[in-house]
C-alpha cells in the first residue's frame, strides 16, 4: 500500500504517494470517511471523496515523513516547476491539556519554476451517499451534511478551489479543514503555529522512547503508527485506519477494523511499553476496566468500539465501490457476536503490566485485582470449549489451542499477580487452575502424526498461532515439542520470509497470501530456540516488505511483494518492534 499515515490520536488520514486524501473519517477513525476514495467515488463522480493537489504535467514524486514525527512531505515534479506538500493533524500540549483537534492541515508551496496546480476538495457524506451542501465566505468554505458539517479556511482563492481550475502557485497557501468554528487568525500564522508545536511534540515523545540499537528508524516509525491507531478520548486502541481493504485480490475477505480487539490491542500497548511508552498503556488499562465493569463478570466481546459500544452490527455500503472495485466494502464487524475465549487472557496479560511497572499512576491495588478474577473464571469454565478462534471462523467451532492457551495465561497471570499483591491463597488457587489446564493442552493439542502442536484438540492441521507458546511463556524455549512445532510450522506454512496462518481452508478457502505478524511471530520463535542468524535474515527480508514510508499493511503477497488487507496494521507494526527489540545488538556491546 503506497501509503502515508497522519493523524493525532482522536483522528487520522490516508495520504497517497501523488499527495491525495483519499481516507478521512470523521469524528473519530471509525466514522463516516469524508475522504474515501481510496474505496471508490461513491454514489458521486469520479474523483469525489478526495482532497487531491494537482500538479499539472507531473513526472515525479518523492515522499517523507519529517524524521521522527507523523507529520508527512510529499513533492511533485513537472518540467515547469515543484511543488511542496505538508500535511499533519495537529497534536501539542495547550493549556495544560492534549490539543488533538478533528483536523486536517495542508501546506503547499512552490519549491521551484512556475508551477501550476488544481486543488480538488470533493468531500462526501454517508459512505459516499450524500454530497454536501456547500456555503461560502471570503476566505472559508463550509461544507454541509446529513449529521456533521466541516470548515476550510484557506488563503488559497476560494472561486478556484470550488472550480478546481488550475493556477499559477507563486508562494504558500494553506488549507485548515476542521470543525464548522471560525480561526482566531490567519491560516498560514495558525498553519505555521500549529506545524512547529506538533513537530516539537513528535520529536520530545520519540526522545524519551528507549529503541534497540540495530533498526532504529524502523522502530521509530513503527512506534509513532502505534499510537496513531490509539484514540486518547478512551484510551482504545483501533486494529487499523481502514475497511475492507481486501486480504487478496477479488478475495471478499474484507473486514472493518476500525475497532478495538482486545487481543490486538494487548500486543501494540505491549510493544509499546517495551519501549518505555507507557502512556498508551495507562490509557488503555483505563479502558479495559470499564469493559471488565460493564461485563459484570459475564461474556466479554472480542471486539469493542472505541467508546465501549458493543453493538458493531456489519453492513455493506450500497455506494462505495471497493478497493480498486474490489467490493464489498463494510460496515461494523459481525466478530462482535463472536465468542472467542481467548478474550478473556487477552484482557489480564494487558492490564498485568499495570501492576507490577511503579512508573504507572494507576489504582492496581486488590480492588482491582478482585475486578479481573471474574475474567479468570470465565477462563477456567471455556478453557476446553468450542469457540471461533484467534482467526475469526465464521462457519465452524472447536476447541482452539490458541485459545486454551489464552485461558492458561489468564489463570497464570493472575497467579503472578496475586503472588505480587501477597495474596497466597489466591496465588495457589489460580496457579493449580493454570497447571491443569496446562496438562490437557499437552495432552490434547500435540499431534504425534504431525509432530507438532496442532490448531484445535484433536486436530491435525497446523497454525502459525500455536507459535504464541513461546510468547507467553507456556514452554520453555528448549522444550524439544516447541522446537519441533517451530519446524513443522516453518516447513509446512513457510513462504520465504512469509508465512501463512494456516494450511486448512476456512469459510473462503485456502489463505493465498501471508499473514505479516505470523511471520513475525516465527522470527521470535526462531529467536527463542537459538536460531538467531536465520531469525535476522528473515526479519530483514520482512522488512523490504514495509512500504516506501516503513509502513506495513495486514498480509504480503508471496511473488510481488504487494501489500494486502487493512493499512495500516497493529499487528504488524507490533512485529518489527518486537523482532527488533529481541534480535537487536546491544548498546552496551557496541559502544
């Protein structure tokens, strides 16, 4: 996906490599996209659902973020000139408080030559149903819809803009499109004003991150898309800015991810907090425990929005045509109605952290404790349940080993956690629940024919997710099943670098593509059982996989390279900082 991403915690955008808006939801990243031509033009022309600058006669591009910020350049190129194109939404610390306004903020400017250019500002409504009504003043536009309005206010001729008529570009315009409120001064002062403050905030956040010494800038950019897919509002944490970009081509595996997975999101704040960002993970503890309250120690949901909604009901857009015509294009997650048991270890092994790390100013006392052993209960009565699994089936259930192993971390983290608080009574009893389930895991979930742990109890297929063994500590790194169960994975569901999730055809058929942090999953185990130069060789080779920008979507296509599935992706994201964290050369040997 030739893609950069902007956003500011509350909102983002999508920004193509010719510096076209073609992604923008409003008020928050799962609302309506204003911007979605990256989906198709809608019930419009084409061209609509975008906020494009033309050059005219272009023959190149380049295209950079301002090192260490979220604040992205883009330039073009014509025989006549260049052109200069920086857009950010502004995020900055105001009157003791975090300023992440509903807002876009666009700067063009002439670099060389004469250039011409046409602005194209075609926001629509409703998924692309309704265009919006349009008022205007001497130097705004407002543009009208069913249930929001927005403002441009610009130093830019407001007669061309609405004409998208080309013209002469002599200096700087500057284009602040944001809530329906008139600006206390002039859009370049503001522009101006508002560009250093956030550049400065991007710089002191990515100063204070604790980065490996080996992959640094990869690290950097991987940590900055993280916590542009937080929404601080709440403290949840989106899976992706998109919908239904396709897994594979014409594949009609296309999801909404605009929500909260509480698995997703305990490996990003995870990440993030190996890096000593520790504000996402306040912000998301918060969150969770208002979920665990809201549940009333009963069935928690996969997946939440962003304010804890529970009803994410899926539905097609009528309008929109898909990514490149590759509809469908959706609406809300039917994962919602989902019971995937993993859900509940997901939720402890977020919120552990927070007991334990004394930098976090949260209330982690026994109250809070108490809070989630409801959830360590509802692991221990689903631990050999049935359910839908970490991918989601749609048509069948079973006893999935990745998620009796979630309801193993849930009782084992609480046992930790109870030991920590001086809780032994409690300590022993989640320890015992922990050890048997532990003991029908091994008993159930190895396959002798396959030589390996396999994907449900009972089952003889295989699954990149049983790889999580290591990652939570349910084996030792030497225990020969998981060397075993490493190779088995690497030769049967092994593409290059890639790596498919699994080998049996689901509700679509057989996976075509690879799935990115299953990957990055097998470079950490590979890690873990002493494999550490083959480990870097993939890690490397998964790195030629990001995009011009460092940015990695859900899957890669084995023969080309080419990005698939929603953009850009957590898990993703959360791989190059873990395998860079693990294989990374020390400081303190280097220097």
């Amino acid at each position: 996906m030739d893609l950069g991403v902007i956003g500011n915690c509350a909102v983002s955008a999508l920004v193509n490599r010719q510096g076209a808006i073609n992604w923008f939801c409003l008020p928050r990243f799962d609302g309506d996209p204003v911007f979605h031509s990256l989906m198709g033009h809608g019930a419009g022309e084409e061209g609509d659902g975008e906020f494009a600058v033309d050059l005219e006669d272009v023959t190149a591009t380049e295209q950079h973020y301002l090192p260490n910020t979220a604040i992205l350049r883009t330039v073009l190129r014509s025989p006549k000139g260049a052109v200069e194109i920086v857009d950010f939404c502004p995020r900055f610390t105001a009157y003791g408080r975090s300023f992440r306004p509903q807002m876009l903020v666009r700067q063009v400017r002439r670099l060389e030559g004469s250039p011409r250019v046409r602005i194209r500002l075609r926001p629509r409504f409703d998924y692309g149903e309704a265009a919006p009504t349009l008022t205007r003043g001497s130097n705004h536009v407002r543009f009208i819809g069913p249930e929001q309005r927005m403002r441009l206010t610009t130093d830019a001729p407001i007669d061309h803009i609405l004409d998208a008529r080309l013209m002469n570009l002599e200096g700087e315009m500057t284009f602040i499109l944001g809530p329906d409120e008139t600006l206390s001064d002039s859009p370049e002062q503001i522009g101006t004003a508002f560009r250093t403050k956030t550049l400065r905030y991007w710089q002191r956040w990515t100063q204070r991150l604790a980065i490996p010494f080996e992959w640094q800038e990869a690290v950097i950019r991987a940590a900055i898309t993280l916590k542009l897919c937080s929404y601080e509002p709440t403290g949840g944490v989106i899976a992706a800015i998109t919908t239904s970009l396709p897994e594979a081509p014409d594949s009609g595996r296309n999801w909404d991810y605009r929500y909260c997975w509480v698995r997703d999101a305990f490996f990003t704040v995870r990440a993030l907090n190996s890096l000593a960002a520790t504000r996402t993970l306040e912000h998301y503890f918060q969150w969770l425990m208002n979920a665990v309250a809201d549940a009333e120690g009963g069935h928690i949901q996969p997946v939440l929005g962003l304010g804890l909604e529970t009803q994410l009901t899926e539905r097609i857009s009528p309008s929109l045509q898909g990514y490149r015509g590759m509809g469908p294009v959706r609406i809300g997650n039917q994962a919602h109605e989902h019971f995937q048991h993993d859900t509940y270890g997901n939720i402890i092994l977020g919120a552990a952290p927070a007991f334990f790390d004394h930098r976090l100013p949260l209330n982690t006392g026994r109250t809070a404790f108490e809070r989630l052993e409801p959830l360590g209960e509802q692991s221990w009565e689903l631990h050999d349940q049935p359910d839908a699994g970490i991918w989601e089936l749609r048509s069948r259930a079973r006893i999935h080993t990745s998620s009796s192993l979630m309801c193993w971390a849930a009782c084992d983290r609480l046992a930790k956690i109870a030991k920590h608080l001086g809780l032994a009574e409690r300590a022993t009893h989640w320890a015992e629940r922990a050890e048997v389930i532990r003991n029908k895991i091994l008993d159930n979930a190895w396959s002798e024919e396959r030589g390996a742990f396999v994907e449900s109890f009972g089952g003889k297929t295989l699954d990149a997710s049983v790889l999580l063994m290591g990652e939570v500590g349910f084996l030792p790194p030497n225990d020969p099943r998981f060397i075993a169960t490493v190779e088995r994975l690497s030769e049967v569901l092994g593409r290059g670098p890639f790596m498919l999730r699994y080998e049996e055809a689901d509700d679509f058929g057989v996976p075509e593509v690879g799935f990115n942090v299953c990957a990055f999953w097998r470079i950490d185990a590979l890690a873990r059982i002493g494999r550490e130069e083959e480990a870097r060789k993939l890690f490397e080779e998964l790195l030629e996989a990001r995009n011009h920008l460092g940015l990695m979507s859900e899957d890669t296509a084995f023969a080309t390279g080419e990005g698939w599935g929603n953009f850009p992706q957590t898990y993703s994201m959360v791989g190059i900082i873990n395998g860079a964290m693990r294989l990374s050369r020390r400081w303190e040997a280097e220097l």
